[in-house]
C-alpha cells in the first residue's frame, strides 16, 4: 500500500485522507489540501482507491473499498509513528473511512469529512447516516450550504443524534466546498479557512482527548 506523504516539520497530529469517487489522490483540491494541512502542522497522506490505480471509473462494491480503507491505516502507523492519528477525506473518500470506523478500529483519534455525502443529489430520501452513530471518536463536518448531496443545515440537524461531532459550514458552498457568486471569496481564501478549522479542531480534539485520559485523583485531592 503506497502513501503519498506530505509530512509537516513540526507535525501536531497525522491525518489521512482519501478522495471522493471521481478523482483521485493527485486531484488538485487532494494536492492543495494535503499540502496546506502539513503547513498547519498536520502531517498528512493520501491514497487512491484500488479502482483508481486500476484505470476504472466505477467504485468497487462497499467492501472492497473498507478494505483499501484499513490498508491505508496500516501503512499509516510506520508512516506518522506515535502521532495521533485522525482520517477522513472527500466525499466518498470520507464516508468510507466512516463506515470503517463504525465497524470499530483501534488507533484513530477522529473523522474529518469534506463534503459528507448524506444521500443523492435530489433524493433525502436515500440517506446514507445509519452507521454514523456508531462512531465512538469526534467527527468534523465541513459541509457547504448549498451541497447537494446534503447541505449544512441538513448535516446540523443530525448533530444530536452522534456522539462528539462538530459541525464547520462553508456559507454558500457546494459540494466541491466552491463559493460561487458575485463578491464570493476567492477559492484560495475559501480553502484556507477550510483548512485552518480542521487544524483548529484536530487540536482541540487531542488536548480533549489528553484530559479524558488523565487519572482522577483519589482521596482529599478529589473534589
């Protein structure tokens, strides 16, 4: 299983992530969010799904695609050593790593999704959350106002239903977290705040984890 490592010199956390159905890892939002991560302090890597290096265009069936899920995570460790590690990515790529998660798997820290697809294009109906409150780690949301596949307003909604998730809207953002429209910010502008919330949150979320993990205190020193 080959990473793409794009590593941070002073890394805080390791994260990683892989793309939605219809690019892969050497996409530009992938190269330019990975890049602007390892910036911040998140060492990051992505991978490409096995349907992606193997010229197709059409994903391979749920369980094959958790599969390349859980060898990204193992390849992972060796990677980013004693780093906490969280995962996630586009679209697909993140609902994947989602359901892996709920399956349950050791060593991972939380779920950064970037754009969730909660269900079709034009069909709430067909909703893809039922898993979702069976992820016991935190979970960033960043969804656009105006994504199709669900928008930040839908994705709010289902917040108290799952434990530990966090919600960072895009105002007016699709599905590809684009802001369109005259005096909208410039993409670059749009991503690096993107960016700068999951840094933002990862570290949140480590030193919320660090306190959980302290011992209580016994005795008199206990109050």
């Amino acid at each position: 299983m080959d990473l793409k490592v794009f590593p941070s010199e002073n890394p805080v956390a390791a994260l990683v992530l892989a793309p939605g159905a219809g690019a892969g890892s050497s996409s530009p939002f992938m190269v330019r969010a990975a890049s602007g991560l390892a910036a911040r302090g998140i060492s990051t890597a992505t991978f490409d799904f096995q349907y992606v290096t193997s010229g197709r265009r059409v994903p391979d069936r749920p369980a094959v695609l958790e599969e390349r899920w859980r060898d990204a995570m193992a390849a992972a460790g060796p990677a980013f050593e004693d780093l906490p590690l969280f995962i996630g990515g586009k679209s697909m790529g993140g609902r994947i790593a989602s359901q892996v998660a709920a399956q349950g798997c050791d060593g991972i820290a939380g779920l950064v999704f970037l754009g969730y697809p909660l269900h079709p294009p034009g069909r709430p109906e067909q909703r893809r959350d039922a898993h979702l409150p069976s992820v016991a780690v935190p979970m960033l949301f960043v969804q656009g106002s105006r994504d199709t596949f669900g928008t930040a307003a839908e994705i709010r909604a289902l917040l108290p239903s799952l434990t530990g998730a966090t919600l960072h809207e895009v105002a007016g953002g699709d599905h590809s977290l684009k802001v369109g429209g005259r005096g909208a910010p410039a993409p670059d502008d749009v991503l690096s705040t993107v960016l700068e919330a999951i840094r933002d949150w990862i570290v949140t979320s480590i030193a919320a984890a660090e306190g959980r993990a302290q011992p209580r205190p016994s005795g008199a020193d206990w109050q």
